[in-house]
C-alpha cells in the first residue's frame, strides 16, 4: 500500500468518459466503484440503510401503529388467558407478555443498537489510534507502558468487569456505553501499533524528519493518513462487536434499564418464565434484526477492506482460484486413482489365480 494510496483528495484511477477521454478520479470514488460491484456488501449496506430509517422514523411506526413503545396494552394486547397476542392488524410483530407493541419497541431498539454500537465503536478508535500511534511511534519506555495497558484491558473478563461497574455506578445508557468502549479499543491498538512501526521506518518519513520535521507533523501528516484504511475497517467492524456488547448487557439486565426499549431486553423479557414458548414471535422478531444487523456490519467491513486495498480483495481471489485449481486437479486425477486401483485389484486376483494353479500342479505332480 503507497503512502498516499487513502489520501481523500488525490488521484486513485483513471475511468473513460463519454467523450474518449480520460478522466482522473478521487480515490474514494475508485472506493465507491470497487465497493458497488460487491454484491454482499451493497446488500449488507441496503439493509443498515433500512435500520437506520427504521430508527429515524420510528416515532412515525409509532404514530402509525398508534402504540407506545412503553404503553402496556392489556386489554388488547393480551388474550383473556393473559398471554401475548400474535401477529395481526393490530400488532403487525404481535405483543409481549405486558402488552407492549413488538414493531414499536424493535423500531425505538434500533435507534439503542445503533447509538451504542456506532458512538463506542467510534470513541473506541479514537482511543485506540491515539495510544497506538503513540505506542508505535515512540517506542522505548512510552510503548512499554501502552502495551502493558492494552494487555492488561484485553486480559479482563468482560462480564464480570460490566457487573462490577454497573453495581457501583448502576445501569444506564451512558454507562452501557463507557463500559462497551472501555472494552472495545484493544485489538485494534494492537493493529495500529503494528503497522505505526512499519510506517516510521519508509523513506518518506524518514525524508521529512531529515527535512526538520517535528513528530507531531510527521505523525499528522504522514502517519495517519497511511492508517485511514484501518480506521474505517476496523471502526466499521466495532460496530457489530459492540452492539452484541450492548445486548449481551441488556439480556443480563446489567444494561439500558427496562423501560427503555433495547434488543437484548427484549429478548431477556422472552426467555423470563420461557414466554417464547408460548409467545415466539418475541424472539423470532428481535433476534434476527440483532443477527442481521450484526452480520451486515461484518460484510459491509469486509467489502470496504477489499474496496480500499484492492491487492488483499486480489490475494483471496487468487487464494480461491488457488484452491479451486486444487479441487479440480483432485476431480480430474479420481478417475485416474480408481482406474489405477481397479488394474491393482485386477493384478491381485491374477496373482491369486495364478498362485492358486500352481498349487492345483504340484496337488497332481505329488498324486
């Protein structure tokens, strides 16, 4: 990767016109035209697009729906047994064990999920950039403190941490969010630093400290416009982690507090009593949205890594074809194998007749 190959504003790809000509393009346009012939990743990235709507409007399902995301609406929410009803008119995702609309309470979840898997994962890289740059850069005493901090942090059981703060400090929104970033910076300092250590070592950093240039330059200018591409993959990738921090949490009862409508509650809320036993759309509603949005993020990570670095999208192509010529080879050479050992087992019973003759000679040669 060249050191300028991310920078926003320069020149990535030449692309034709409709004139003949050739025309330059930016390198985040060659992003976008790699990332749109990516058919997972542009699906990946329709369905983000509709959860974030669904979480812009969902005080416009609610207005819809005519239903409150913390209303209870027992008398006709519930059946006269008192359990939850089932999809319908009414309750187009059913109702919960209090009456509570589903549609309503995913739509409101969503704008949870997504508040708290995009603001701590992005804090988190912000986090992880500063003690990695600085890890990576100076080195000596300054990267054997960092180092020692993030394997102290990585090392920590995440549950049993999140309990201990939540006991002392108690269990809100914020606290959910300062927990999941508190967890989230690690692995990708471990990156930044790595690749910080290369980065310091090109010529083109060693050409601007031989020019005067102080380290905050050197870092600003050089260093992290060359680490963008780990940022937005591994910043993008967070996300996901996060949000399955946040359930986690939530399902615990260690998370967003119970009014507050969260997919990881709700999902609590359905294993309490095993209400999905009798009431299965409280988990066969909010536990593919948290699947999807989880598995979306990934994919749309995936897609961008490729977009950005286009050798490494070549490497696992050339790594299938690889494997694929493999597989080939082997399809190919099956007949051959049991041809051959067809002829082995045909020599074998030639041997046995013939061994078997001879002992039927020397049976008439002793008579």
């Amino acid at each position: 990767m060249s050191e300028a190959s991310l920078q926003p504003g320069s020149t990535a790809e030449a692309a034709p016109n409709t004139g003949g000509q050739v025309r330059q393009v930016g390198a985040w346009y060659a992003v976008w035209h790699r990332l749109r012939h990516n058919t997972s990743s542009l699906i990946a990235l329709g369905f983000i697009v509709f959860l974030v709507l669904m979480a812009v409007f969902a005080p416009a399902i609610a207005a819809i729906t005519g239903h409150d995301p913390v209303q209870q609406y027992r008398d006709i929410g519930l059946t006269a047994n008192g359990l939850p009803t089932g999809p319908s008119g009414t309750f187009w995702f059913g109702a919960d064990q209090l009456g509570r609309d589903e549609l309503v309470r995913i739509a409101y979840g969503a704008r949870v999920s997504l508040l708290v898997g995009v603001v701590a994962s992005v804090c988190g890289s912000l986090i992880a950039v500063v003690i990695g740059v600085l890890s990576g850069y100076f080195g000596g005493w300054v990267d054997a403190v960092l180092s020692r901090i993030t394997d102290f942090v990585m090392t920590m059981p995440f549950l049993l941490c999140a309990m201990a703060l939540v006991s002392v400090f108690g269990s809100s929104i914020q606290m959910c969010v300062l927990v999941v970033i508190f967890f989230s910076w690690a692995v990708t300092a471990r990156v930044i630093r790595a690749q910080v250590q290369v980065l310091r070592k090109k010529e083109f950093v060693e050409a601007s400290r031989s020019l005067g240039a102080s380290d905050a330059s050197i870092i600003v200018k050089d260093i992290l416009p060359n680490l963008s591409e780990t940022i937005i993959v591994y910043t993008t990738q967070g996300i996901p982690s996060c949000i399955v921090f946040e359930a986690s949490l939530s399902f615990l009862g260690m998370g967003i507090v119970p009014t507050t409508p969260s997919w990881g509650g709700m999902l609590s809320e359905a294993a309490n009593n095993s209400m999905y036993m009798v009431a299965p759309w409280m988990v066969c509603f909010p536990g593919p949205f948290l699947l999807m949005t989880t598995l979306s993020f990934n994919i749309l990570g995936d897609g961008l890594r490729d977009a950005l670095d286009p050798k490494s999208g070549r490497r696992i192509l050339a790594k299938k074809r690889h494997r694929k010529g493999i597989a080939e080879n082997v399809t190919a050479i099956a007949p051959v194998s049991a041809q051959i050992v067809a002829a082995s087992e045909d020599i074998a019973a030639a041997h046995e007749q013939g061994r078997q003759a001879s002992k039927g000679v020397v049976v008439e040669k002793e008579r």
